[in-house]
C-alpha cells in the first residue's frame, strides 16, 4: 500500500463540542489501529510459595 497524509478540518459551534470530536476520533484511531488485544495476566489463586 502506498502511504499519503492529508489534513481534514472541521468547524465546530463550540469548544466542547471540538473537544468532544477530538476526543472521539483519539478513541476511534486507537481502536481501529490496535493489531490484536492486549494480554489480560491472571495472577494465581494461591500465592507462590505457601
């Protein structure tokens, strides 16, 4: 795939509402962007040791 960057404004009524789209997109990057998920560790039941 040929990689390209480009740039998409937006004009919003209100600063809460940009932040609220800001937020959103972060959200939406990340999730879209994450390859497998990450690996939940269990600790044991019953510490080593005893």
């Amino acid at each position: 795939f040929d990689q390209y960057e480009s740039t998409i404004g937006f004009k919003l009524p209100t600063y809460r509402a940009a932040k609220s789209l800001w937020k959103i997109a972060v959200e939406h990057h990340a999730f879209f962007r994450l390859r497998r998920p990450e690996e939940i560790r269990k600790r044991p039941i019953i510490p080593a040791g005893l």
